[in-house]
C-alpha cells in the first residue's frame, strides 16, 4: 500500500485505477450489478467535458434534441448487421402498467433507430438537409465484465446523428466529428490520440466506415475515446428516409452518428493521475483551486482567515472556481493530501510568514512544484500555472506514449513487445481478417488505427503473412 491507502500503479493497476475511483469519491457499483453511481465528485468532471464538448458540437452547426429511453423492439430488428451486433446486449421490457405489452420495448442501446424514423417524417426535400442532431442521453448495454467508468451496463454519452444529400457531405461530416474528438481529447484532455480508420471486424455494427481517437492509457493499453460512423444509406433505406433531389428524384438520405461517453472519466484517471491520487487537467477540473490557511494561534488564526477571505473574493470575481478549505479539525498535512487524492490542479497556501511577505503559496498537484507569488497578482499568476499545467500534462501525455510506439517489423518481435505490454506496435498488415484474427488469438492485440492521410502511406510487407501492405496501423492491446 501507497498513500492513504492507495495500490501503486507499478504493482498492479487495475487495483490502483479502483482505489483511485473509490477514494477520489468519483463512482461507487450499485445494487444492480454493472450499474454505476457516480458520485458528486465524478459527476462534476461529467458535466465539465459536457460543457466543453457541447460547445465544439454546438460551433460545428449541430443542435441539440432528445429521443426516447424506449424503442419498439421490431425497430431494432430491421436493420440486420445492427440487430446482429446488439442482440446480447439488449434489456427489454416485456411488461409495463401491470400489463403483457403487446410489442416489447427495448432500453436503447444506441439511438439509430428510433432517431432516422423520425428525420424520414421530418426529411421531404434537399432543402431540409442537412438535419444535424446531437443527444445527450443514458443507454444500457447489458455488459457481462463491468469496470467502473470504462464499462457499464448504463453509461452516459453524447450520440450525433446526422442526415445528409450525398455521401461525400456524410463521409466530411463523420471526419469532421472525428477531428472534433481528436481536439478534445488533446485540448481538454491533454491525451494525444491516434486519429484513424477502424478494420471490418471493429467497425460499428450496421457502419459503412467507422472512425475513432485511441488514447494510450499509463499501462501501454489503448482505450478508445471516440467513434465517428459513416452509416452510408444502410439505416435511411430500413427506415425509409428519403428526400426529394433538386431534379425531382427521390432518393434516400446519408447518414453519420459519432459519440462519446462517460468512459472519457476513466481516461482521464488512467492517462494522468498517480500513486498519490487523481490528476486532472485543469480545463476540466470542477475545482481550480483550493485554498489552505495555516496558522498555530488565535492571533495567527484571525489574520490568515482575513488574508485568505481577501485572496479567495478576489480570485472569485476574476471568475476561478476555488474553496478555503478552514476546516478546524483537520491539519495542514491532512488536507493536502486529501486535496491531492480528489485532483484539484493548485493548491494555495497562505501563514502568517506569507501574509508579513505579502504574498502565497501556490503548489501545482502534477508535478509538487512550488512558486511564491505576490498576493496582488496572485489571479494572473493562478492563470499562467494552469495554463502550464494543462501544456505540461499533455507534454508528458506524448512523450509517454510517442516512446511506447513503436515500428515493429517481425512477427517475433511482434509477438514479444505484446507480451511486454509496453505500449503500440506500428506494424504492416495486407488487410486481411485473417491476419488480423491470429494476432488477436495469438496476441490479445488489435488493430486500434487505420492511418488514412496520404503521407501513412508506405509500401511493406504485412507482419504476420508477408503479403503486400500499403501502410503500418496502429496495434495494441485495449480496454
Ligand atoms: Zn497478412
């Protein structure tokens, strides 16, 4: 045991990542197995990557709307790759009212469905698209092996959905979702990410083209943070959504759907936090600051609680989210810690010798660092220490993860670095299932990318038949 109890990440991380969830008060299991609650502490992370990317999906012209919880269960049965992909994952609700209902209701799983039979009464003409829609939503997927944030029954998420005149304005609307994404996760998130095609055998299930951003986590694992669908006109022929063409024809629509979810939480944890607790970056921390008066007597006592009033007033009207945290039965010490297991980014410390100085303390929670700052300009100097810090963890992100992937150009090797897990292998593949099949059996890993800008291209041979391959993708083993 570490700190205040926490397993350390070299040790075993899948213990460190639960001690974290659990001591950082972030999420608890509920009574029905695979459900998650998140508490209060995790829920404010939720809402602060909602705000975040809410805004980027609101600039890229989408608007937001809300579908229902139900689905009649035959919706779900016409289109056959998607059924196909969701059949075991479905809850259905077969009475309702104290009644047998006469058609089951299916939990959604994902809105595909429910949301085209609406855009085909609402779609007549071209001059009706494109229709871009965003929900924010819960959705149940009846999983087997739950993880807290990284797999629920019930989890949280965002889902697009889009309909479109041609499939060119569909295939630039999915990669400009992805793109939106990528900017997240590296922006907000501070986890660099791999922005690429997925193989066949991972696409969605009823997707033409599936895209997604792949986050390396501290372990050498990947965990996919975002998929962008092209869903071409597979679910706009089921549904019937169809538009009339400039030239009088009818033809059926083109659509995208693209999503995040509540998994994004347990990104965060796994990419930046450490053995002491939680780390966060600071555009996404519910709290920027916590404030932290020291003082031995009343004397001391009186004027440290005015000194640290007039900081937190100031920092407060210079729009911070900060809490003085003058609670009298705790020490110092205490509450340090416990401030650094819940991630708040920087903490202030203000005593009696800081006050006769006039200035504060302020302590970055990533690295420890420490920087005296004058007590007037103690919001700019808040400011540029978040800002840094937020570059800084990304910095670290990429240096991580740039290190452990690497070009792997035999099977051997292939199969040894695997074993390691030390991180991404880029390696050729022809493109076939079967390769990509005996890798996963043999291996656990998969293709997490498809690198699709022209400069991937580079003509090899595949790692494990040999056969003629245009590009390395990107392999690893996943969450
Ligand atoms: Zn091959």
């Amino acid at each position: 045991m570490g700190a205040d109890g926490i397993t350390p990440r070299g040790e075993d991380f899948s213990r460190w990542y639960q001690d974290i969830v659990q001591k950082a008060e972030l999420a608890d299991h509920s009574p029905v197995r695979g459900c998650m609650v998140i508490r209060p502490n995790g829920y404010a992370i939720w809402e602060k990557i909602q705000q975040g990317l809410d805004r980027l999906i609101k600039q890229t012209g989408h608007q937001n709307a809300y579908f229902p919880l139900f689905i009649p269960e035959s919706f779900i049965h016409r289109e056959a790759e998607h059924i196909e992909g969701f059949a075991p994952e479905l809850a259905v609700v077969t009475h309702a009212g104290g009644e047998k209902l006469e058609e089951p209701l299916v939990v959604r799983p994902t809105s595909e469905t429910i949301i085209y039979s609406m855009f085909a009464k609402w779609v007549q003409s071209y001059r009706d698209l494109p229709l871009l829609i965003n929900q924010w939503a819960n959705v149940v997927r009846w999983e087997m092996r739950t993880r807290l944030f990284l797999r629920t029954t019930e989890f949280l998420w965002q889902e697009g959905h889009t309909a479109h005149a041609t499939d060119e304005e569909a295939e630039t609307e999915t990669l400009q979702m992805l793109e939106v994404y990528r900017r997240f996760a590296e922006e907000w998130m501070a986890l660099p990410v791999y922005a690429g095609l997925k193989s066949d055998s991972e696409k969605f299930a009823g997707a033409v083209r599936t895209y997604s951003i792949e986050a390396m986590m501290q372990d050498g694992k990947a965990l996919q943070a975002g998929t962008s669908h092209n869903l071409g006109q597979n679910f706009a022929k089921t549904f019937e959504l169809q538009y009339q063409t400039a030239d009088n024809r009818m033809d059926y629509c083109w659509n995208t759907s693209w999503g995040v979810s509540t998994r994004l939480v347990g990104a965060l944890i796994m990419g930046h936090s450490d053995d002491k607790g939680l780390v966060i970056p600071p555009r996404l921390a519910p709290l920027d600051a916590v404030l932290v008066p020291i003082y031995k007597s009343d004397e001391q006592r009186t004027a440290v609680l005015e000194y640290a009033a007039g900081i937190e007033e100031e920092l407060i009207r210079a729009d911070f989210m900060i809490r003085t945290d003058a609670r009298e039965q705790f020490t110092p010490g205490w509450k340090y810690a416990e401030w650094e297991m819940k991630g708040v980014p920087v903490r202030i410390e203000a005593g009696p010798k800081d006050l006769e100085k006039g200035h504060v303390v302020l302590v970055r929670r990533d690295d420890r660092s420490k920087r005296f700052v004058p007590r007037d300009g103690v919001a700019d100097a808040l400011r540029e220490t978040l800002e840094t810090m937020q570059r800084d963890l990304f910095e670290k992100a990429r240096a991580f993860r740039d290190e452990r992937t690497i070009p792997v150009d035999s099977y051997g090797d292939f199969r040894d670095y695997m074993a390691a897990d030390r991180g991404f292998a880029r390696a050729h593949w022809c493109g076939g299932a079967g390769c990509e099949e005996k890798v996963k059996e043999e291996t656990k890993a998969t293709i997490r990318t498809v690198p699709v800008e022209e400069e991937a291209r580079e003509d090899g041979t595949c790692v494990v038949c040999g056969a003629a391959s245009p590009r390395r993708v990107i392999w690893g083993k996943a969450y």
